[in-house]
C-alpha cells in the first residue's frame, strides 16, 4: 500500500491504495528499492531489514518505528514473529530520524 494525495472529490489529502505485488519476486525487487533508499547519511544499524522464509506466506507484519527510534528497536521482537511464521519487515528509517543529529543515531550506537 502507498499514500497518495488526493484533492478532488472531497476525499481526503492522503489516501492509501493498495498495489500489491503480483508475485515473491517482485515482492523482493519492492524491498530491494526501498532498502536502497537507506542512504549513507543513515544510522548503518537503522537500515531497512527484511525477514523472510524464501517464499510466500500468509502473514506479514510491517514494523514501523516511532520518531525518536529506528528499526534497530525490533531487533529482539522481530525474530519472535518470523519463528512463528511470519515475513516480518522492519520499516525503513523516517526521513532525519536515523541521521547523526537525531536521537537514534545517539541512542543506537
């Protein structure tokens, strides 16, 4: 899914729209592009990560950190969930959270 904006027709200024991958390969292309995104300028341990079993499966859980963090705070709850199944996705860094002025930076070094 991915938000868009949206100013006609009365519908809100940010709405999703769902564009799944048609099939595990593209799903990975998908992540490969976003994880490519985590610049330079990111906390090396704030990257993008991406648990998966080599295959489809039913269940996905998308982690997302909050602003003052960085996918490095799942790095002990995401294992639990892919051990039971799920591809588990650590959401990729929010623009300037994971850089040398923010708070993840320090506190995740």
């Amino acid at each position: 899914m991915r938000a868009v904006a949206v100013r006609d027709k009365g519908l809100p200024l940010l709405a999703s729209v769902s564009s799944p991958a048609r099939d595990y390969d593209e799903a990975l292309k998908r992540f490969a592009a976003l994880q490519a995104l985590d610049g330079s300028e990111v906390n090396p341990v704030c990257h993008s990560y991406l648990l998966t079993h080599e295959r489809r499966t039913e269940q996905v859980i998308v982690l997302v950190h909050g602003i003052t963090n960085c996918p490095r705070q799942f790095v002990q709850l995401a294992p639990l969930f892919f051990e039971r199944g799920y591809t588990t996705y650590w959401f990729p860094a929010s623009p300037g959270t994971a850089t040398p002025t923010s708070p993840a930076w320090r506190w995740s070094t």
